[in-house]
C-alpha cells in the first residue's frame, strides 16, 4: 500500500522504505479498523423502536486491558528498536570511505576531491564504494539532499557535518538543497553521477579541463566563471532579468539606483558590486546578492569583467577561434593518432570543451558523455538520435535545432568551414568513448 519513495540507491534505501512503509501500513490499518468500528457499531446498535434505553454500567474487561496495552508497547518498541539500528547506520560511517569535501554557498555546490579536483554542482562518485561528504557552508545555512541514497543533512557556516552511503547501482541522482537560504533556494540543485570504478578513476585524473582553463583567454576564463561560480543562477547572459540585472548590455551603460543616483558600468563599480554588492544596489532590484569578498581572486574578477565586456552588443560572444589555443600547444602529429584520439585533440583544441563537458556535468551545451546513440527531443518537440549525421550537422548548424532543455537560439557558433568532415567524423570517435 502507498508505495511512493523514490528509486533505492544506496543500501540505506531497503532498511529506510521497508520501516517507513511499515509504519504506513499500521497506521492506515489502525485507522480503517477504528473508524470502521466506530461507524458499525453506530448502525447496528442505533435506537430502532423509539424508546430510550439507558447505557449499562460497564466494569471492565482484564484480558482485553492487557492485549489493548501489552499489544502496541510491542509494537512501538519494535519502531523504536529498528529506527534506532537504522540510524545508527546512517550515522556511523564506517573506516574505507573515500571522502569529498562539500562547500555550499548561495547558491550552489563545490565538490572538492582528494586530488584537488574541484566539480560545481556536480559529483562522480564509484559504485559499491562507501562514500563520505563533508559538509560546511561559506554562509547560510543549507541542507544537503539526495532522495535515492536516503541522506539528509543541513550544511553549516559554523561545523562540519557528514553523510555517507554506500551506492548500490550506476545512474545520475538528482540532489537538493532542501533548506531555504534566499532567493535562488529553489536552484540550488545538483547532480551525483554514479559511475564504475575504472569509470571513476578515469573522470578523476581526466585534467583535459584544467589544462584547456590555463590556456584561455581572459574573458573565456570569465565565462568559465560565470558558471562555476554560480553567477548564472541570478544573471543572465540573453538579457532576460533574473533576480540580478543581466550582464548582457551591461558593459559602460548608465545604472540607476535604488537612491536615484546615476552609476556608469566600468571597472570599478563591477569590481564593488562582486565584492561589496549591498553598496550600491540597482533600482528594482533587491539586496539579495552574497558578498564575494574572500571568495574570487583579483585575476577572477579581472575574467569575469573581460567576459562582462564581451556581452557589450547584447548577444554572446563568439567562441574563440582555435588558432590561439592550437598556436599555445606542443606541435602534435595527429597521423600517428587513432580516429578517437584526434577528435580528443579537436575537442579541446576546437574548444569544443568550453561548452561540452567529457564528463556528464552540464556546462553551457549538452555534456559529450554518453551522447552517441542517445534518443532526445528538439524544443520543438520533434525526437532525435544521435548518430553521425545528427553530430555533423549539429556542429555546422547549430541554430538549426535546440536540444530541449538549452538556451534558443543556441549561443553555439557555427563550426562550418572550421571542421571539415574528416574532422568530425574523428570527434565522433572521441564522443563514441565516452559511453
Ligand atoms: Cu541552499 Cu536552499
């Protein structure tokens, strides 16, 4: 009866359903029994003849006392019992767990890995290894929610605090911030992405990421940003208000304040409104901004206004062109290369990688992970496969259809006269191996 909780997992998930449904089904039981006595007794001992009888005197019943009061304290100690063993559990994480330190903040997730590597919003984790996340936040209180595992947890400015489970099967699992911290509370969501071991292994020491990071230019490093770092939950880039003005036409434009005043977009004020944003508040807009101060680096800042500026005219800047990353690079022989391994190369040296993650995580496009093959829908509505045709052409047109689910027009340019076909048909090879 009323089997609602979502998917199991974790090796929580059995133990936690099986106790809870139990003490659904009781307590549905109980109550039809009570009420449905309550309700025949009423029809069958009703007054029929019209006379009044008067309510015999009633001493008591020893037998039925003891079963009305030994019955439930069995029961009742039974939940308690049980419940206590699960959450122990839940709480005793035990020696092996591969530990990922968890920063929350308004309003998104940092995962941090013991290798340094650093995911927003999004974690890879191996199957069938106890996993421990340490909780804290950098300011308000959050809490840190994963229905499948059956983990719950608030995130503290103040104290650490944990979870742990122990995945039992591969697949993304949608997380949650399940405490209301401001504005953009509802957004605050994130994604466990449960893998293989060799999977695993593989996603932690990919730096491709990293590597094609150190090689940008300032204002791609910006977009970059913009996205890890969360600005995006609040600012848009298509012009569109959000809980903060849109960053798109924002460069050198004349802001009006909440006191009337009149501010110009340079430097100096995006630098103040990053790191101090209560000075000086836009007029319609509220004082809901966290400071920055401590948390971006002068160089960061620096991006974020270069990447600011490129959004001057309104419309997204035009992915950079491979020359300057392909000129930065050691010379490669790509004729000794496999298919795959080229396309690898052109997917970082194309900057294919700005936008497509290789590892499941969304960045601005679809992640290339696990995307030959797939059955998706257009935002009209229509279906697609992703086979080689539909990657060609979603390459060299990529305004022609949107994936659903992803900005339109898409600010992706087109690849047309920049890949060749032989050139695509080596990326698909790559994208073949991200299964
Ligand atoms: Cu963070 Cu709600």
């Amino acid at each position: 009866m009323f089997r609602y909780l979502p998917e199991q997992a974790s090796t929580f998930a059995s133990d936690v359903d099986w106790l809870h449904h139990w003490i659904t089904d009781l307590s549905v039981f109980f109550t039809v029994a009570i009420f449905g006595a309550a309700i025949l007794f009423a029809i069958i001992w009703r007054r029929k003849d019209g006379k009044h009888h008067p309510t015999p005197r009633i001493l008591g019943d020893h037998t039925l006392e003891v079963i009305w009061t030994v019955v439930p304290t069995i029961i009742c100690i039974f939940i308690a019992v049980e419940g206590i063993r699960i959450y122990k559990d839940i709480r005793t994480p035990p020696k092996n767990t591969l530990d990922i330190n968890v920063t929350a903040q308004q309003f998104g997730w940092e995962f941090e890995y013991s290798n340094g590597k650093k995911t927003n919003n999004f974690t890879t984790i191996p199957v069938g290894q106890p996993i421990k996340y340490i909780l804290r936040s950098k300011d308000v209180l959050h809490s840190f929610f994963v229905p499948a595992m059956r983990v719950k947890s608030d995130a503290l400015a103040s104290m650490y605090t944990y979870v742990w489970f122990n995945p039992i099967k591969t697949g993304e699992y949608q997380g949650f911030c399940t405490e209301y911290c401001g504005s953009g509370h509802s957004g605050m969501l994130f994604k466990v992405n449960v893998v293989s071991p060799a999977e695993y292994d593989r996603w932690l020491n990919d730096d491709s990421k990293e590597m094609m990071m150190a090689k940008m230019p300032p204002e791609d490093k910006g977009r970059e940003l913009y996205t890890s770092k969360n600005c995006v939950t609040c600012h848009s880039i298509d012009g569109s208000a959000k809980v903060g003005p849109s960053f798109a036409k924002l460069w050198n434009r004349k802001e009006v304040l909440v006191d009337g005043s009149e501010v110009l977009v340079d430097e100096n004020y995006l630098e103040e409104s990053i790191l101090y944003p209560a000075k000086k508040i836009v007029k319609g807009y509220g004082p809901l901004m966290p400071a920055y101060e401590g948390q971006l680096t002068q160089d960061e800042i620096k991006y974020l206004i270069a990447f600011i500026k490129t959004l001057e005219k309104g419309s997204l800047a035009p992915a950079p062109v491979a020359a300057t990353a392909t000129a930065a690079a050691a010379p490669i022989d790509l004729s000794k290369m496999t298919p795959a391994e080229r396309g690898k190369n052109h997917y970082q040296t194309k900057l294919c990688v700005t936008c497509h993650s290789a590892d499941g995580s969304k960045i601005i496009g679809p992640s290339f992970k696990g995307l030959y093959g797939k059955n998706g829908k257009f935002t009209d509505g229509s279906a697609y496969v992703a086979d080689d045709a539909y990657i060609q052409g979603a390459i060299w047109e990529p305004q022609a259809q949107v994936v659903e689910g992803y900005p339109v027009p898409s600010p992706m340019p087109s690849y047309k006269g920049q890949l060749s076909e032989s050139e695509i048909a080596d990326i698909v090879e790559y994208i073949k191996t991200l299964k």
